[in-house]
C-alpha cells in the first residue's frame, strides 16, 4: 500500500459522511463500515474491468438459494495482501483491528455446508480468474441466531445488515420486475464483490432484493387506510424477508416456491437482457456464453423459467429451447436422503406460476413419449415420470433438462448411479460425473490459522501452497522431524488456548486446554449421530464412576451444531446433550477428566475459530447419507485427524491420509444395504456392555426434559421405530460398540506425543486435493468449458 495516509483520510472521511462523527465519538460498527468502505473503494476499479473483461467470452452462472459467506473483512484485506499493513495503519489510528473484526456480522444466508460450498466455490472461481457469476436471494434475515435456555434451543431473528451493508452495492439500473399469477414484484440487485487471492480480479455475487413495484397505495393512503397502502409493499417484501432454516428436510411453503422462481426468474432475464444487448437474439449462441449451474433442486424451476422466456418472449420454438436448456444447464446433486428429494404438489405451481406448470406439462408428455418409443414398461415410466401422483418431481427434472449431473464425492455418486439415481444412469449415463467438494485453503488455513500457515510458508520456503494445494505434500519430508513435530504441537496448543479464552468468554465455561479436544460441528441431525456422539460421553462417564482410577486422558468434548427449528428429534438431541453436559461437568468425581460443551449459535466465524483447535474430527454419520461433507475437510486441513465411519469424503480423505492415521470404524454401506431389513437395535441393546445403560437414561429419570416428552420418544425411535420409519434408522445402537473401541484407540495413540503430531501432519500435507481450486478446476473444464481472464 503506497498511500498510507490517503487511506486513512478515506476513513475519516467516510466516517464522517455516513455517521456524521469523528474518530473519537464513533462506535466500533461505525469503524468497521467505514474501513470496509474504504476497501470497497479501493476495489471498484479491478472490479469493473474484470466484469468488462469477463463479458469477453463465455461465462459460468452458480444459481444457489444460499451463500454461507460468513464475514467479509479479514477475508477480503487478506485476499488483497494488505492485511497486515491495514493493521497497522489502523493501530497507527488508535483502532483494535480484532474488535473491529468481531463487529463484522456473519453473512448468514445459509443452512450449513451447501451454502457454505457456494461461498467456497466463489473464492476459488475468482482466485482463479474464472468467469463465474454467482446469483442468490438478498434475506434480509439471514440463519437464525441460536440461544440455549436451560438446555433447550432458543431462536431468534438474525438481522445480519441491521447497521447496513458495506460490501454490497445496490443496482437499481438492473432491477427486473417478476410475475406470479397474484401480481407482479421488483427484483433489485445488490452486488457483492468476490476478491481474489492474489489476483486483481474480483468477481461479483448478484443478490436480488424483492420490492413492491408500487412504494404504497397513494389513494388508499389518502383515505388514511394505512395498513392496506403498504399491503402490497409488505407481500413483496416478504419474498425476500426470511431464509428457510431447512436443511435437507423438504418444507411445502408457498413462499418458498416464490422464493426459488423469483430469483431464478430474475436471474434468467438479467442474463437474458444482457445477451441481446450482445448478440441481438441469435440464441442459438446462448449455451456458447452461458453455463448454469444449479446447485440443488432448489434453483431447477430455471428450466422452464429459460423455457418460457425462449418461447413466449423470443418467439423461439418448442425444440430449439429444450435444446438451448439442455446445453445450459447442469445440476448438482448434495443428498440422498429420501426427505429432501424436493417435490411440489402440482396444484400449487399450477396456481402460482400456471404458464411454467403448463411447460412442465409438455416436458413431462414428451418425456413419457421417448421413453414408450425406447420400449420402457409403464411402470418404470411411472417411476421416472416428472410429473406424477400430482407432484413435480424437482430432481428429475433436473436430469432430464440439463446436460449433466453430478454428486459431491466418489461414493456419493456411485450411490447415485447404481442405487437411487439407477434409472436415471441407465437412460443418460453420459451425464453423470462426480466433482469431490472441497474448501477454500484461503479462509480455512491461511485465514484462519495464521500461526500454521506461518510455518508451512516458511518450510516450503514460498507461499504458493495457498493457490496450489498439492504443494502441502512436500511437508512429508517433515514427518520424521522432531523439532519441526514439536512445533505443530506447539501450534496446536496455541490454538486450543486462543479457542478456550474465546469459550470461557462467550459460554462462560472453563476448559483445559491440555486436554484432548474432540470436537463434533455440523447440522443436527439424526443421520450425522450426534447422539453417538452423546450417548459415548455418558458411557465413559459411567465407568469412571465405576473406575475412578481408570486411566484416560482428559478430554473435552465440544458441539455445535443448529437445529432447524420444527425438527423435534434434533432439538430433543440439543437438549439431551445439555443434560449429560451438566451431569458430567459438576461431578466433583470426574475430577474434571471430561468436560461437555454445547457452544452457541454455530457459524462460519466461530467455525474459524474451533477447526484449528480440534484434535480430533468427529465425523460419524451413518455410512452412505453424507454426500460428502465439508467440515471433515477443514479439520484435516488444520492437521486434524478424522474420528470417522467409510461415508462421503471421509473415504477420500483417508485414502489420501492413510488409514492408520486417522480412526475409522463402523458399518459399511454394502452391510447396512444388506441388513436393513432384518436390524434389530434390540440386540444390540441388550447385549453389549454399557449400551442399555446410557441408552435407559433417556427414560429413567437420570435427565430431565422439562416435561415435553422428547427423551422417551428418542428413546422410542431407537427401540420401537415409529410411523414412518424401523427402529433405529440410523444405527446408532449398531456402531456404538465399534466407536467406543476407536476412542479407547485415539487415548492410546495420543499418549505418544511426536506419534499424533505425525498422524496430524500426515493428514495435513495429504489436503491438496480437498481445495475448491481443484474442484472448480474440474467444473470448469468438465462441466462449464470456460477459461480463466486475468485482468493483470
Ligand atoms: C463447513 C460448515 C458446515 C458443513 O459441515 P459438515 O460437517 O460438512 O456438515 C456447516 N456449517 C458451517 C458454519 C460450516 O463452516
């Protein structure tokens, strides 16, 4: 940075325009706006030519219903290689650059790792100098802040941009309008930029806002109506109001549908506008300029939506538009779990959107009719009709409109092709690819773990590892060297210290920070087991009850994880952990050996702040129900090794890593697929050691629920099963017995010190290949076809 004190006049300035104050009398978010302003400033330029420069040739498009992005600030000065020098300039002004940070509200516009993938990926594409645009919905209200009372969830609205947005401007010269069948709606975009890692480009995510087209009714306010003047502004804004705090469960909302059409609408006609301003309306050329990706059912009404544009705007006929739909889009597959295969009852998209149900009609009859002319019985075509039993079916649309499909990692899309997509993958089986996800080595490493990074940069001798990940593997060489050991523990120790002040600040509970951090960070859910998790922790406690003598060392076990607020299980699941968390950590006989803590309102920035610290990854899902995951990755990246079962990218990760560094156990998906049918928990209950112990403290009085029922109904679904499931659909009672034995294992392997900080740095220099920059590499050459456009 040559002009130091040009930036911080830019500052003051700022200060003094948008708040009216000086330095002294400003509040820390008055700073933190202000700063971030006066990066925005220092962007425009590189972000203009890049947009100029990207309008060159063909360019990608990552429709998604969420970007995780988290905060902006260190991110964005980091990117930019100013991030030190910022700090300084800023101490230089009498400014705290952690508080400052810590102002920073998470940009929260997602549920967990799908949206946080989407952010990953946008740091990749723009590193990388890749055309890539993303497009989203602007919720004002973003993932609800998360509260525990007494042990239970407590949620609350997240204003994320209550004192404004910085990073994002407003572009009333692009605003679009969108039709429903129950009126019309404004789209506006806001625009954030998306800076690359030592690069002057900088990519941009569109966000759409939703308006009313009218402010508010002028006669009825005239009238001194004043509730249904601004009716028609507050059901448009509704739109856009609130994200749904879903994850993997299908939700039936009418606004949610409005939701998906309005920014794939809006996002389908900006590009649409923008082509004829080019190209005049040879569309034919439309896939050569644009590749679509659309990640998860969510965006998929985009087909029709490109459908109807094509024939009712552009006068283009029926075939050509499939064609051109065909060739522009692709679609990602993130689960397989039956719930979340999105479907909407026809008769709501019908009312809705009548003319893209109509569409949907005609793609549908077509379908059913190439598929007779191939020979196909008529009940398979039932199976694989898009429209049938009065549901649209998203993901077969999907397929049937793009040209490829794709899971996230190797065994997910193998379950893909040969179990729940077979179909599918028969009819179109040049369609499938699997693109492994990854994350970004920027924010999860270099950002977030300074101190690691320092080493690594100095034992490589150069920085490039943060833009080529692969490079970790020569850090191999190191495995054998004691001093170079000793200080990744050191490291870690450092980071286990910075995470436990942070704790004992915001959960006011005091951890040690010599003892094993075994940590557990994800979505709740029944399939992520969390209750395994749970169910371990009150098993070893009951044997040093039993044993207090027993030898084992100390171990913090910390969680954090959201519910989505109507699934009764996982808040059951929250709470349960509460209780064992309690009874554990005021027993006086447990001498403090282990300690439970559920921290609050689990977020990208608070994630960054415990992956460096763990220990151990607890990734133990019930094998072949993780697509992939993301989180086991930024474990293993800040030299984590995985506590984990043979499920999405653990098997990659191991494969990498090797086995004998990291602890595997549990059913595999061919034993699961083989026994479904014929499991009883009860077995297992019964016979082995300690289960039926901590499983019966749902039901005997040990906790307390506070009278709502939920424990003996999670003991009920273990036992019993219920309505729409058997007993124990997870296998929790199964794979308990294996997990215990692979933590008796972790005890021992930690005890040899050098021995696990191998183990850590075995993992850590075998990361490469988990970066979003190879991902996207793949997407761009396999999927999308685009080239990199440096801007200098
Ligand atoms: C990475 C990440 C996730 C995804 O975690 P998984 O363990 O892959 O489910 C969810 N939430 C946040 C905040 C994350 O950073």
């Amino acid at each position: 940075m040559k002009d130091r004190e040009n930036f911080k006049d830019s500052i003051i300035k700022i200060l003094k325009a948008d708040w009216g104050k000086g330095l002294e009398q400003a509040e820390i978010h008055e700073k933190y706006h202000s700063l971030s302003k006066a990066i925005m400033e220092r962007i425009t330029d590189d972000w203009n030519k890049t947009q100029q420069e990207y309008g060159k040739g063909k360019q990608a498009y990552y429709f998604s219903a969420e970007f995780l992005m988290g905060r902006a600030l260190g991110n964005n000065l980091m990117n930019l290689g100013i991030y030190e020098e910022v700090k300084e300039v800023l101490e230089e002004m009498g400014m705290d650059f952690n508080l400052l940070e810590e102002a920073e509200e998470d940009a929260g516009l997602g549920n967990g790792g799908l949206g946080r993938l989407a952010a990953c990926f946008l740091d990749s594409c723009a590193t990388m100098n890749l055309p890539v645009t993303g497009y989203g919905i602007r919720y004002r209200y973003g993932l609800f802040k998360q509260k525990f009372v007494d042990g239970f969830q407590v949620e609350e609205g997240d204003h994320w941009m209550k004192y404004g947005d910085p990073w994002s401007v407003r572009r009333n010269e692009d605003e679009i309008t969108v039709e429903f069948s129950d009126g019309k709606v404004k789209a506006v975009p806001y625009d954030m930029p998306i800076i690359g890692y030592g690069t002057g480009n900088v990519n941009r995510l569109r966000l759409w806002q939703a308006e009313p087209v009218q402010e508010f009714d002028f006669g009825l306010f005239n009238e001194q109506r004043y509730d249904e003047a601004v009716k028609e502004k507050n059901r448009a804004e509704d739109i856009s109001r609130v994200l749904y705090p879903n994850d993997s469960k299908k939700d039936g909302k009418i606004l949610r549908l409005k939701q998906q059409y309005f920014f794939v609408s809006a996002s389908l006609q900006d590009l649409v506008k923008k082509f004829k301003e080019k190209h005049g309306k040879d569309f034919e050329q439309f896939p050569q300029y644009h590749a679509i990706q659309l990640n998860d059912t969510h965006p998929v009404v985009a087909i029709p939506e490109l459908m109807r544009i094509l024939i009712d705007q552009e006068g283009i006929d029926w075939d050509r538009a499939w064609e051109i739909a065909v060739h522009t889009f692709a679609y990602t597959n993130h689960t397989i779990l039956a719930e979340a295969l999105e479907q909407w009852h026809s008769r709501l998209y019908k009312k809705l959107l009548p003319r893209i149900y109509q569409i949907i009609q005609q793609i549908d009859k077509e379908f059913v009719a190439t598929l007779k002319e191939k020979g196909y019985p008529s009940s398979k075509i039932k199976a694989m009709r898009i429209l049938s039993d009065n549901r649209i079916k998203m993901a077969w649309l999907a397929i049937h409109g793009s040209h490829t499909t794709n899971g996230v990692a190797e065994l997910h899309t193998e379950i893909l092709k040969h179990q729940e997509l077979k179909d599918w993958y028969e009819l179109y089986p040049h369609r499938f690819q699997n693109k492994t996800n990854g994350i970004t080595p920027r924010r999860w490493l270099a950002l977030c773990n300074p101190e690691l990074a320092a080493m690594i940069t100095e034992l490589l001798g150069t920085k490039d590892w943060i833009t080529d990940l692969a490079k970790l593997k020569e850090l191999e060489k190191y495995l054998d060297d004691k001093a170079i050991l000793e200080r990744f523990l050191d490291i870690k120790v450092q980071k286990k210290k910075q995470l436990a002040f942070y704790i004992e600040k915001h959960e006011g509970i005091v951890i040690n920070p010599e003892s094993i951090f075994d940590i557990q960070i994800k979505r709740l859910h029944e399939y992520k087991r969390q209750l395994l998790n749970g169910f371990h922790i009150l098993d070893l406690y009951f044997r040093i009850k039993e044993n207090p003598d027993m030898d084992i060392l100390p171990r913090t076990f910390i969680f954090g994880a959201k519910a989505a607020p109507g699934y009764f299980r996982a808040k059951a699941i929250i709470k349960f952990i509460h209780e064992i968390a309690d009874l554990v950590n005021h027993d006086p006989d447990i001498k403090d050996k282990i300690k439970v803590v559920f921290v609050q309102n689990y977020r990208v920035s608070y994630a960054e702040k415990l992956f460096p610290a763990a220990d151990v990854s607890e990734q133990i899902s019930t094998a072949g129900k993780e697509a992939s995951g993301t989180g086991n990755m930024k474990f293993m990246l800040n030299g984590t090794p995985t506590l984990g079962t043979y499920d999405g990218a653990n098997v990659e990760i191991v494969e990498e890593a090797g086995e004998e560094n990291n602890f595997i156990f549990g059913a595999r998906v061919e034993e699961l697929e083989a026994i479904k049918d014929s499991y009883d928990p009860k077995v297992y209950y019964e016979k082995v050691p300690g289960l039926k112990r901590v499983v019966d403290t749902l039901i005997d009085g040990t906790f307390n629920d506070g009278g709502t029922g939920m424990f003996r109904e999670l003991y009920q679904a273990l036992l019993e099963g219920a309505s729409w499931h058997k007993p124990d659909h997870y296998f929790v009672l199964k794979d308990f017995e294996e997990y215990r034995k692979a933590h008796e294992k972790i005890d021992e392997a930690y005890r040899d010190r050098l021995g696990w900080a191998r183990k850590c740095m075995k993992n850590l220099a075998n990361a490469g290949k988990f970066s979003t920059d190879r991902t996207i590499g793949e997407y761009a050459r396999q999927i999308w076809h685009i080239e990199p456009r440096k801007i200098k």
